[in-house]
C-alpha cells in the first residue's frame, strides 16, 4: 500500500516522540508498504516549511505571520495529496481541530484515501493543567471541533483500551519496541546492599515521581538494611522541583525527609550514557500518577523500553500487556508515598533475568503494531 504518515510537528534528534514515530514508520517499511513523511520544520535560514520527505512543499516563510500561516494553510499538502494516490494518510493528532484541519480531513477523504487518527494519550484534556492560556484556548478550540473532525476519520488509534472515542469507532495498539534500538540490559553490581531505581522520562505532574521520593523518605525514617537511591533521567518541569497543586515539589521532599545524598538528577541522557545508568537499575520505575490527568488504562512506551532492557518496573495505571506478569509491581492509583520496602522484597524474590524478561515482548514489535492498523483499515 502507499501511506502517507503526516505529523504536525518535525523530528529531533534528543526527542523520544520522534524516535517513536520513526519505529513506527520503519515497523510500516518492514511490512512491505510504501511510505512518505510529511512533517512541518524551521530550517537553518529561519523558513518554516512543510516537507514530504526530503522535497518542499510549502514554504511559509519566516516570522510571526509564517508561524500563522502553518496552522491554517494546508495547500500544499492537499495539493501534493491529490496529485499522488495515497491508500492511507495516517495523522498523529496534535489536539488541533478546527475548520481548517476539518477542510484538509475532506480534502483527503474526497481522494478516496483512508484516515487513521492517531490520539497518543486519551483523555488528554487534564494535561492541559498548568499550561500558557495560549495552549489552553488551542484546546478550547479543539473540543469545539474534535467531534467532527473525527467523524471524518476512518478509524481512531488508541493505545488506550477504548472502544470509541469522540463518537469514532477505535484501533487498539501497544506502544511497540524496534529491539534493534534497544540493548538489553549488561548489568553491572556493586554490593547487594545498594539498590538503584532509576526513573527515565521527560518530568511532569503524572509521572508521580514526588511519591517515590516520598517513599524513600519514608523508608530512611525506619531501620534499613540497605541502601537505597532513586535516579532521575531526562528533564524535569520546573513545576515538579519546586511544588504544584498536585504534590510538594521534590527539592522540598528531599529536605524534609534529609535524604539529599539518596535522589539523583542526571538530566537527559542519551546512547551510551543512558546505557551506563540503566545498567545498574535494580529496578525501574515507570509512571506513578496518570491519574492525575484522568487516564487509568493506557500502554506506556517507557514500560515497553524496560521491558526490552529486561528490568523489572512499577507503574500504576492499568496496562494489560503486563498486568499479570510476574516482573512488575502495580502501585495504587493514589497520592500515598510508594513502599520501598515492597520493591525490596519483590526483588529479593525475584528470579527472572534480563533476558527472560526481553524474551516475553517479543511479540510487541512496530512491525506488529502497524499491521493491526492496517488490518483494520
């Protein structure tokens, strides 16, 4: 089939959404389709234009009135739509419907192509908490519009277990794994005194990491037997270290438990170095509070990366791939500070291995993922 996987945004080379993106492409390749890229840019000389492929197909020019433009001029790429015979256009959303990506949904459709809407967190209204007043009007507008826009739709995907979303019919994936992107885990051990949980994401409210922290300070209170410390990678929204309405930010936790030498903040790493950190995870720790933002089933990708490194993790939220194995722990989906204890104990009954763990997924690759969703199509 030829598809045309369109995004409203570019790629980054530190970004975790295009590194995804392009598993998903290539997991399209691999099946045998022919595949074009149509993403939006800013290039070196400050021109904003939108690319399919490596060939620009419009350019809007440079300054605030070009940064207009993108978001309510579609010519080009409903031109280069119809002069090309695309089966699918597969669309990550970008909680942008409004009446100009209404009229290029019909534009699409009227060339007999089929529409998959991809929606990577449902519901997404709660994360908008917190954000500029511009973002919120954005999502105002959105659903004034996503209805409709989705009715256009042939299909939305969801990694969520949702049957319908916004009155359109669904396609329930799984994040997937490109296994050749990802080492498994070459472990490396100290002392079997120390424990190292390690964290990786770009941190916001829903990740809940003030819970672990909490927990950690709660653990140092009582007497221990080892010694435990939390590693934080990737960046971290000001909001999360300082305090929100949600939690008491994490500088404060730290303090007020005194464990200042037991949390470590890394930053984002990368290759090697992100590497190094994970190969010395105990344990991993996924998200701790998505139901903050009103979602309580999804398919983390990060849960699906610790998994392929073959390190066991803790999440809250339902996620059916893993739910009943046998390398996780489920926290509940409260505020209460996580028991470190309890991941001590799993761990020191535990008998599984990197590998064993890896080996369980294997059926969760792109490739797979991708051909539910043109199956269903």
């Amino acid at each position: 089939m030829n598809i045309l996987f369109f995004l409203y945004h570019g790629f980054s080379d530190i970004s975790g959404i295009s590194k995804k993106v392009q598993y998903q492409i290539n997991g399209l390749c691999q099946s045998g389709h022919n595949v074009d890229v149509c993403q939006y840019t800013v290039l070196e000389n400050g021109h904003r234009v939108r690319m399919v492929n490596d060939e620009i197909i419009q350019d809007y020019g440079k300054g605030s009135l070009a940064a207009v433009r993108k978001r309510i001029d579609y010519s080009g790429i409903k031109r280069y739509i119809r002069e090309h015979e695309y089966d699918i256009v597969y669309v990550r959303s970008f909680h942008n419907a409004n009446p100009f990506t209404i009229d290029l949904f019909r534009t699409i459709k009227s060339t007999s192509a089929k529409i998959a809407l991809e929606i990577p967190t449902y519901p997404y209204d709660k994360e908008y908490q917190g954000f500029s007043l511009r973002n919120k009007i954005g999502l105002k507008i959105d659903k004034l519009f996503r209805n409709k826009l989705a009715k256009i739709t042939d299909a939305i995907v969801t990694f969520s277990d949702d049957k319908e979303i916004f009155g359109q019919r669904t396609i329930c994936i799984s994040n997937g794994i490109d296994f050749d992107a990802i080492t498994i885990q070459n472990k490396g051990k100290e002392s079997d005194d120390v424990i190292n949980l390690v964290g990786v994401a770009e941190v916001h409210y829903w990740h809940g990491f003030d819970r672990l922290i909490a927990g950690l300070g709660e653990y140092y209170k009582s007497e221990h037997s080892k010694e435990v410390y939390f590693h934080i990678v990737g960046g971290i929204a000001p909001s999360e270290m300082e305090g929100s309405k949600y939690a008491m930010g994490f500088k404060k936790i730290i303090s007020q438990y005194n464990i200042e030498g037991k949390v470590f903040f890394h930053g984002p790493l990368y290759g090697e170095e992100l590497d190094n950190i994970l190969n010395i995870a105990d344990f991993a720790v996924g998200s701790l509070a998505r139901h903050r933002s009103g979602i309580y089933s999804m398919k983390s990708l990060k849960n699906r990366e610790y998994a392929a490194r073959g390190i066991p993790f803790i999440y809250s939220e339902r996620d059916t791939d893993f739910d009943n194995t046998d390398f996780i722990i489920k926290a509940p989906s409260d505020e209460t500070p996580i028991d470190i204890n309890k991941i001590l104990l799993f761990l020191n009954n535990y008998k599984g291995s990197p590998l064993i763990i890896r080996f369980s997924i294997k059926y969760l690759t792109w490739e797979e993922q991708m051909r539910k969703v043109i199956k269903e199509l």
